[in-house]
C-alpha cells in the first residue's frame, strides 16, 4: 500500500476492487462499474452486484459530468496538509449517469488549482460541473471537479 | 406470529458512572472495572454472579480482561457491537435477548473511553482506510465534515437553518445546566453564541459538536422476574432494534437512493414492530447527539414528524423540560459528556426510575438511539409496573 508523507495528503488505499476505478482517473477518465445484468451503476466498486448477484460487474467509462448535491467547507482542526489550505471545499457530485452515485471531490477553478481555488461564497446546491484529474503524489490520480463549461 | 420473546423479559437493575472530565487519570481498565462494580453494587449483585458481557468493538477492554477484574464467574454469553455511536442501545438489547432466551442470567453492558485525553481518532492518520478511500484524501477528514455534508442538503430539502440547529444545542445545555455531573453544569450557551461560534465544518459550529470526554459506565441486567428482588426500581426492555438499511455506507451514507433517510428508518421499524409503545406515546428521548443535525434526523428516523419535518419539530422549545418531546435530559453528548451514547442509556433509566435532575414528571416510558449515519441501534425502555 501506498502511504502518504505525514505532510501531504491523505491518499486512497487503492487495492483490486478499486484499482480499475484509480487506472481510469491516470488515463482522465471516470470509469465507474455497471451490473451487466440490469446496467445499474454499482458504486464503490466491489466484487458482487447488489442488483443481480449473478451477473458480473463490467466496467464503464462515464461522462464525467453531475451536479452538486451537497457541500461542506471545513476549518481547523484538520490534519496538517488540509489545515494549509482551509478553508476549502468539499462537494458532493451527482452524476449525470445516476444521480444517486455522489461523488466526493473538490471543486477548483482549473488544473493543478489548491483545494481553495473557488470562493466558498460562489458554491451552490446544483452547481453543473465536470471531472478532470490530478496527480494527488506518485503515480495516484483522483478527479478533481470544474465548473461545467469552464 | 412469533411471539415476541424479548418484550419486557430484561430489566436494568443497576447503574453507575464515573466522573466526566476532559481528563481523568485511570486507565480505561480501572475505569471500566471500577464502573461495573459499582453498578452490580447498586443492583445488589455478586460479580461472581455476572455470565454475560456487551460492549463496543471500539471498546479497548475485552470481555477476558474485565471478567479476570471483577471475578465475574464463568461466562456464557459475550457480544460487541461495532460502528461506534451506533452499538451503545444495541449492548443492551444484546443482553436482554441472551437473558429472555436463557443465554446467560447476570449481564453486564459497558463503555470506558478517554476521548477527552486520548486523542482524536482522526488526527493520527497517514492514509484514508479502506471505508474512507472515496471521502477522507477530498479533505473530509473528520465525523463532522461527513455529517455537516448531509446537514448541508437538509437544509436545502426541508427548510431548516441554523436556528433549527441552536434549537438543538440550547435546549439540551439547558438540561446540562440542571445536571451537576454534566462537564458544562456551569456554562450557559445564549442564541447569540451559538451564531457567532467559530465554524468547524459548515454549515457546523463549535456547538453544533459534542464534547471531547473521559468517562466510563455501565449498567447491570436480570430478568424481569429476578428484577423484583433487586434494590432500584427495574427498568424494563421493551423493545429493541438494529437497522442496517440497503447500499448504506459508515457515516459517508453517500450512495444510496436517499441519504437523508438513514439507519433511523430502518432501526425503527424494527424497534415499534413488536412494541406495544409508538412514537406519539413515548414520554422522554434520549437521542445520540454526536452532531446537532441528528436530532431532527432522529426525530424523522423514529417517527415523530415526517421525512423533512424534524427542524420544524424543535420550535417552540418542544424538546425542553415540558415541550413536546424533551430529549437529552442530562445533556447529552453535547453537553454532559461524549462517551459514545452510553450516557444517554444510563439517563433514560434515571427517567424511569424518578431520579433525573431534569424529571419528566411521572416518565413512563423513554426512546434510546444510537447514533444515525451509521449502522445503529435503539431501546424503548419502560418503567416496571
């Protein structure tokens, strides 16, 4: 398992049910798993379908677009990375694919921008926006999220 | 039809509780040991006697560990009960079914922790664990940052605001306020400090969060019939539920159709279906309080107002002393002390037997949850005839 530098940021724990997830993201693009029985998105990514527990799961590459279905913006105490840059933002995304996947990510106002990039003031509930990725530390990639169109 | 075998078949017969501070010297093993002697002492019971054991997964004292400390004798009944908040109830229904189906005779549930002086769990990690790998590396650090997101909608649902929040906290430091073993007895919280607190997580304050508490208690159950011997007056378990509802996700219950109906629902449609007590029967609640928001949740959850309705629930100071529901009537995890809901079951006997500091008058019966948002738990307890 990868581990993070007690100053950077948390990183994911990628092991085999996510690793196809974490692949996506290091070739920009949101991959999600789909029930090959019912074409339900299953998420997390797991071994089993919940809605076919027969079927495989495939995997799928998604639009990359949603909308905010929720927000937070912390203030300290956070851990020391995240305490640098608060407060920043947290949203939720509901994806355009199903809406009652949610994923969390942060919303920046362009590649390579910091977690606090976005005037928390400027957020709403509904906000359209868009997936790109960014190298957390190594070879980890995650989403983060612009305003759709931007 | 099943007959429902658990219905008044255990009682808690015996209470105790340390001290609560932000820091108390003992370790969580002396503390806990100290604790479920006393409460065996006030029921009048041996730890000889004793051949059932619950606590929390989270809970560092093993049932070998307290069973060699207090001499119980040989045990025959053991359980823990994980996800944090959501097991406190749970130790106690575990307990009730083991002694209404002849598992053991003498059980004994308990929690000892030192959260006020040993550390915050979040604050030591390097990397996200596996449940938190789509969550914690976004800077959702923290317990109040994954509630503050569901906060956040709910507010855009329902309506509530910030206010419906201070309701929360105001009403249930009040109760503190009356509470001499409460840690914030002596601090009063006014609606303009609550406004003007720092934030924490928003839409979260400062007193939207529990406490940070060292404490340790338990409680001591027999069966009904044995009850009657015991010196207090025996508090019955009527009823008991768990709630574990589908695609639900420990506290980021993100994915699922709504996130806004939680553990709650489900827990409660077990808890009321072998109940002879509903909702709008119940006299008192005691309602885990780990964050402001999962009052209203709660409300909604165990069915005093509808999917939306719990914030406007709180007007008009309806979970005072002599509103509508009066909740946390020790002051709760907000403000008597965090020891991960298990307060809220010792309080909720005290109800029952007359002896709050915050007396609903002639309390019959009381609701006692766990937390919401994670896999959770709830009693009705009821006061023996």
């Amino acid at each position: 398992m990868t581990t993070a530098a007690p100053s950077g940021p948390l990183l994911p724990p990628i092991d085999e049910d996510s690793a196809p997830f974490f692949e996506g993201c290091r070739r920009g693009e949101l991959r999600m798993q789909r029930c090959s029985a019912t074409g339900r998105l299953i998420f997390p990514p797991r071994p089993m379908s919940p809605f076919a527990p027969h079927a495989e799961p495939t995997w799928t590459t998604l639009s990359g677009r949603g909308s905010v279905w929720s927000f937070v913006v912390p203030h300290p105490p956070l851990l020391p990375w995240y305490a640098e840059r608060a407060p920043y933002n947290v949203i939720l995304v509901a994806l355009d694919e199903d809406p009652h996947v949610r994923l969390a990510g942060n919303l920046v106002a362009g590649p390579g921008a910091s977690l606090a990039s976005v005037d928390p003031a400027t957020l709403r509930i509904g906000l359209r926006v868009r997936a790109i990725f960014e190298t957390l530390a190594g070879d980890v990639v995650v989403p983060r999220w612009v305003r759709d169109g931007a | 039809m099943l007959r429902p075998v658990l219905k008044d078949a255990a009682a808690i017969v015996g209470i105790a509780q340390t001290r609560f501070a932000k820091r108390l010297e003992p370790s969580e093993k002396a503390l806990a040991a100290q604790v479920i002697v006393a409460a065996l002492d006030e029921a009048g019971i041996a730890p000889s006697e004793v051949d059932g054991f619950a606590s929390y997964t989270m809970e560092t004292n093993d049932e070998v560990e307290i069973a060699k400390n207090i001499g119980a004798g040989p045990v025959t009944f053991f359980s823990q009960v994980g996800y944090g908040g959501g097991a406190g109830p749970a130790c106690v229904g575990h307990l009730a079914m083991a002694i209404a189906t002849g598992q053991c005779r003498v059980g004994v549930a308990w929690r000892a922790r030192k959260r006020g002086s040993g550390g915050r769990p979040w604050a030591g990690a390097a990397q996200a664990s596996a449940n938190a790998t789509w969550t914690r590396p976004y800077g959702l650090l923290r317990p109040v940052d994954e509630i503050a997101m569901l906060t956040r909608r709910y507010m855009h649902e329902s309506g509530a605001t910030r206010e419906h929040l201070a309701n929360v906290a105001l009403a249930v430091r009040g109760m503190a306020n009356r509470n001499p073993n409460a840690v914030m007895y002596e601090k009063t919280l006014t609606r303009d400090e609550y406004m003007a607190a720092r934030w924490i997580s928003e839409p979260l304050c400062l007193f939207d969060n529990c406490l940070e508490t060292d404490g340790a208690l338990a409680c001591v159950l027999v069966s009904a019939e044995r009850a009657r011997d015991c010196r207090p007056r025996p508090v019955l378990v009527h009823a008991f539920g768990q709630g574990l509802p589908p695609q639900s996700h420990t506290m980021v219950n993100y994915w699922c159709e709504d996130p806004l109906r939680g553990p709650a629902w489900t827990c409660a449609s077990q808890l009321y279906r072998n109940s002879d007590i509903r909702a709008q029967d119940l006299d008192v609640a005691q309602l885990y309080d780990a964050f402001t928001p999962l009052i209203p949740l709660s409300l909604e959850g165990y069915g005093f107002c509808g999917r939306g309705e719990g914030a406007a629930f709180t007007e008009g100071g309806a979970l005072e002393l002599g509103g509508r529901l009066p909740i946390n009537t020790s002051g709760g995890g907000l403000s008597e002390a965090y020891v991960h809901g298990f307060n809220l079951i010792l309080e909720g006997v005290r109800q029952l037997r007359g002896t709050s500091t915050s007396q609903v008058p002639d309390a019959e019966t009381c609701l006692v949850t766990g937390g919401e948002g994670v896999p959770t738990s709830a009693l009705i307890l009821r006061r023996a005839a």
